[in-house]
C-alpha cells in the first residue's frame, strides 16, 4: 500500500535521499526545507514549525501516515539547538492529531552517533528536562561566548537530547497508546554537504577515525541510512519504541563496549 510520508531536510543530503527512495517505491513523500522543496519553511522558529506542519498536511492532502525528521545542523552556533531539538520535537508534536488519524502511523528522526559524545549537561537539561527553548539558546550563546571548544558541544547535546526524549516520549499515549512507534537512527559519518569538509582531507579523515571509529564498512551513503528509517516508518515495524538505532560502521560497539547495561543492574 502506497503510504504518504512528510520528510523534513529533504533539499539534501539524508532527506533528499529518503524523499527520493519513498517515490521511487511509489508512496507519496512532502518535503520539508528551508529551501528547495515542497514546503518551504524555517524550522528555527515556533511559527516556522507550526507553518511547516500545517502546509505539510495540506500538501499530503490532509493525511499523513509517516513523519521522518531529518533538518538540522552541525554548526557549533545557538541556532542549532532551535533547529536539531525544537525543530524535531515540536514539528512532530502539532503533527500528531494528523497522524493518529492514520491505520499504521510511524515516526523516525535522526539523532547521531554524537549522542554518545561529550555534551554540557546545562544545555541538554535546558532542552529535554525543561522544554525550555529560551533558556538553551542562551546556554548555547554562553558556550559560544566562552569559545576554547566548549561552543563544540552544542551539536552532541542536541543529540543526546533528541534521543532522551524520543526514549522518554514513545511509551506515552499519545505515542505508544496512538499506535505510533517513535524511533530514532544514529548515524555515524555520513558523505552529505554536512560532513563534505570535515572528511575532505586524509589528515582531516584520520582525525575523525579516532573519535568514530567506523570498522564496518566506513563511512555511510545517505541512501544507507535512508533505509533504515524507511524501514522504521514502514507497516513492516510493530514493536520497535523510543529506540535509537546506531547505523555507524561500529563505532557505538567499539566506544562503550560490551557492558552497556551496568546502570540498569545497579
Ligand atoms: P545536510 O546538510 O545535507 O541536510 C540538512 C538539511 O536540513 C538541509 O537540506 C537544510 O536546508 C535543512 N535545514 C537546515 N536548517 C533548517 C531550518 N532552519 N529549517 C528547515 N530545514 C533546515 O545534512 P545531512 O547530513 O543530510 O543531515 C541530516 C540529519 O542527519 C541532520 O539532523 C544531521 O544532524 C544528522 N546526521 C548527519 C550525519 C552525517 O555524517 N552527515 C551523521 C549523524 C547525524
């Protein structure tokens, strides 16, 4: 059954790659971007997400059976943690109603494998404690401020938030009780205009390999993790709540190891 899914940050890299392999296989894709696509929307502003979900539903024709949340951005500045967290998480919000309404909703979203990195605690609680907008774009500003590498964990902390609340979120009933399955993909390193740069050299590569060990296969195509989030949105994933999928060559097994579940056993 052909299904009609809203893709946010569909104008490149990993959206337009999901976009384009949802109408290839002949289900209906809106795309969501700041540019170049369906919808064309800010998803740095609460007006801009509210904007983007209405004129999403109304380009779906008024129904929508999947979202997958994939607009954001790497940069070590405040408005990233507007687009990564508040972008994801309020977008997907005002889209709920519509989506229930669906017989097999499902959402995924991109978080990162930079969800395990070092983050400040500050600027996380700020985001998936407190919902506070505000309040994260001035910590985000002040670890700006402070410079010395400290703005450098502004991305991992987005990161860490988006995947403590789709874990926090998805038993909920308006999730879990819906029959919608809210999950999300951690990627590793990616070949996107994202990372273009940042694996641009083989010095600048060897750097990365220290921090993301990738020993499966390397680096990913977009079209890679596509699939998987496909998958995660598909009729096909029944079970699958508040997960963060690692698809990153192994780099989640390689940095934290076989014993991942001490904290629960303590
Ligand atoms: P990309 O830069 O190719 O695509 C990001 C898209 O988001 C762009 O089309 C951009 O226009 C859109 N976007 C940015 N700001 C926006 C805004 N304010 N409103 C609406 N749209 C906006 O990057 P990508 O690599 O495809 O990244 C997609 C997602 O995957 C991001 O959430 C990123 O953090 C995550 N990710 C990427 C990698 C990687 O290695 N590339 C790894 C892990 C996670």
């Amino acid at each position: 059954m052909p299904r009609t899914c809203v893709v946010t940050g569909a104008a490149s890299g990993i959206g337009a790659a999901t976009k384009r392999i949802l109408e290839e296989r002949g289900n209906k894709a809106i795309g969501v971007d700041i540019q170049s696509t369906n919808v064309i929307a800010d998803l740095s502003t609460k007006q801009g997400r509210l904007d983007a979900a209405a004129k999403a539903v109304e380009a779906a024709g008024g129904s929508v059976d999947a979202v997958i949340a994939c607009a954001g951005l790497a940069h070590p500045i405040a408005k990233t943690v507007s687009v990564n967290y508040f972008g994801m998480t309020e977008f997907l919000n005002a889209l709920v109603p519509v989506l229930a309404k669906s017989s097999s909703p499902r959402v995924a979203l991109i978080s990162s494998m930079a969800s395990l990195m070092p983050n400040d605690a500050d600027l996380v609680t700020a985001m998936c404690v407190e919902d506070d907008e505000e309040k994260a774009v001035a910590r985000a500003q002040q670890l700006v401020d402070i410079g010395e590498g400290m703005e450098q964990l502004i991305y991992g902390s987005t990161k860490r938030a988006i995947s403590r609340w789709v874990r926090r979120e998805s038993p909920k009933p308006q999730w879990a009780g819906a029959g919608i399955p809210l999950n999300a993909v951690g990627p590793g390193i990616v070949r996107t205009p994202m990372t273009a740069e940042m694996i641009a050299t083989a010095e600048a590569r060897a750097g990365l390999d220290q921090v993301v060990p990738m020993p499966l296969n390397y680096y990913l195509e977009p079209e890679q993790v596509a699939y998987l989030l496909i998958w995660l949105t598909s009729e096909e994933n029944t079970h699958l709540c508040g997960q963060t999928i690692y698809i990153d060559g192994g780099s989640d097994a390689v940095l934290r190891g076989d014993n991942i579940w001490e904290l629960a056993e303590s």
